[in-house]
C-alpha cells in the first residue's frame, strides 16, 4: 500500500475496530444458547417472556400488528411486502428482535423462519395491564388506595360493571383455594 503524504494517517481508534477480534467460540455458543428456543413447543421456560416489561418501540409495533392481522404464520418476505418503505434487513432485525423479546414463536421452514405471535393482542394486553397493577399494588396504603379508586370509578361509571368485578374477584378467590387444597 503506497501512502501519500497528504493523506492522514488512520484514527487508531478506527483501526481497532476494523480489525476487532471475534469472540471467543465457546463465548459464542453460551450467547446462542440462551437465544435459541428454535422449538415453538419448548414451553419450559417459565418466567414472563417481555420480564422488562419495556414497551415495544414503532417499528415493532406496526409488524405485531401485522402479524396479528395475518392470523397465520408469516415470513420475512411476507411482511416486507405490507411495508416496502423498509428494508428487508430491518424487518429481519426487527422480527427477530420480536422473537428474543419472547413475544413471537419461530421455526424453520425450508431456507426461512416463519413467526407466528406467542400470544393474542388480547392476551398480551392483559399480560401488560397486571404487570403495571401488580407493580402498583406493593401493600400498604397505598394498595389500598388503589383499589378504592377503581370500585369507585367502576361503580360511578356502571353498575353492571361493578357486579361482574364482583363475580370476577370471586372466581378469582375460588380458583386460589381449589389450588391450595390440591
């Protein structure tokens, strides 16, 4: 390589990064086994799926809506084709960074995974809801508090309503004591 005197020499700092070593194999092979649940039947991982309960960003937004849209496993190139403006490396970023959140199910079919939701709009929604009451109802007053707040709006806003969170609290009490007397 011939060099110019008037050509500045390379940022050392850029030079490291071009020539950044890989990591170390078997550093690599942890790293994929934690991410790689590849079977949708693998059901043994029993913490919540999104456990930092982080809301999910635009971009990932708009493909779960899709996905959900769909009702049938989608690929890649599916949904590329419902949002050309993007490049199919972003949504092949973008989806699998859906399926590490635990949020979508992946297999492989032929030379492509096809995602499908893990679970409902609905489900995840209420999924999202207890995260944010549980978090709410620490004890103490100001759980109570809480709680009076809600039968209060509840009440004032329908008494129907009001009546079936009492039957829900209910079922609620009676499926916690069918589980403790098994």
């Amino acid at each position: 390589m011939v060099r110019h005197a008037s050509s500045a020499a390379p940022d050392p700092a850029a030079r490291r990064r071009r020539w950044r070593i890989p990591a170390h194999p078997s550093h690599l092979v942890a790293r994929l086994g934690q991410n790689a649940r590849m079977d949708p039947s693998d059901e043994t991982d029993t913490r919540p799926h999104d456990a930092r309960g982080a809301p999910l960003g635009p971009l990932e937004s708009q493909l779960m809506s899709r996905i959900w849209q769909q009702g049938a496993p989608v690929t890649v190139r599916d949904l590329c084709r419902h949002v050309p403006a993007l490049a199919y490396t972003t949504v092949m970023t973008t989806v699998a960074r859906l399926h590490r959140k635990g949020l979508l199910l992946r297999r492989r079919c032929g030379r492509a995974f096809v995602y499908e939701p893990r679970w409902a709009r609905g489900e995840l929604a209420e999924q999202a809801v207890s995260r944010h009451v549980a978090s709410l109802l620490t004890g103490g007053e100001a759980s109570a508090t809480l709680l009076s707040a809600i039968v209060q709006s509840v009440g004032q806003h329908d008494e129907a309503l009001l009546d079936e969170l009492e039957a829900l609290v209910k079922a609620e009490r009676e499926r916690r004591a069918r589980e403790r007397d098994r």
